[in-house]
C-alpha cells in the first residue's frame, strides 16, 4: 500500500517517526547523541522549537523553511541512518505528523513531548531526562505563531 502524499504546505508541526520493529537503539547515549547531532547538523532547513528522543521513537516540534516536511524528514531520518551504519533498517516506513494550528495546540505538544520520557517511566521529573529539549543540549527556535 502506497504512502499517500502530503501537501506541502507551510507551517510547525509535531512529527513522531518509530524505529523499525521498535527496537530501542536509542537507550544507547551513543546513538541518541548521533541522532541529536544529525537533527542539529540539517537546521538550516527548518526552525527547532522541541524534541524528545525515546528508546524506540522520537518527537520533533519544528517548522520547515526552504523545503518540504517531507524532505525535512528524509534528511533528519537518511541523515541518521547514513551516520548509524546499521546493517538493518533504522527506521519505520513514513512518519505521523500533525499541522499545528494555533498557541494552544503549540503549548500542548510542547508538553507531550515534555512529559513523554516521565509517562514511559524513564525518569521521575521531565528535567532529568538527558534528550529532551526541556534541557536542550542543541540550540532551540522560537515558534512564530501564524
């Protein structure tokens, strides 16, 4: 079954992208730091304004620029497997994304992502968790709204 198109139209939103077979190659601190280091490598093509990288998948927040949602992942996702070197595919097939619409729904994913690694029991505080932008170790955007 073909993936269908997405339109490419401007705007923030929250992306959520799995790793195949949810294998949780990001409980390794060598490899969610690979992937903040390629998220933080291809900003020139988009706004950052959040992130958190599970064990198994990972949240963005972030606003294209100069190209695509669509491209956006592929370099965020090719970017990343290119540096993995995994004999294996890396990450699922597509992506899930949500167009953001106003403040309010910036605010609420802003929190999703925040309380994320506390929901899957990883961390007691959202501040502990070592790759999430509540602690940004890589420089975050402003969300311009509209």
């Amino acid at each position: 079954m073909a993936i269908p198109a997405r339109t490419a139209r401007p705007g923030t939103y929250f992306v959520t992208s799995l790793v195949t077979n949810r294998r949780r190659i990001f409980q390794v601190a060598r490899n969610a730091e690979l992937f903040l280091d390629t998220l933080d490598h291809y900003r020139e093509n988009y706004f950052l304004h959040a992130y958190v990288v599970m064990p198994d998948h990972i949240h963005l927040l972030l606003t294209p620029t100069q190209i695509t949602l669509e491209r956006t992942m592929q370099l965020i996702k090719g970017g990343f497997s290119h540096r993995f070197h995994s004999s294996q595919p890396v990450w699922q097939r597509g992506f899930t994304d949500h167009r953001i619409r106003n403040e309010e729904e910036y605010a609420m994913r802003l929190q999703y992502i925040a309380q994320n690694p506390v929901r899957a029991r990883l961390c007691p505080t959202a501040e502990e968790y070592l790759y999430s932008s509540v602690k940004p170790t890589i420089r975050l955007d402003e969300y311009l709204s509209g």
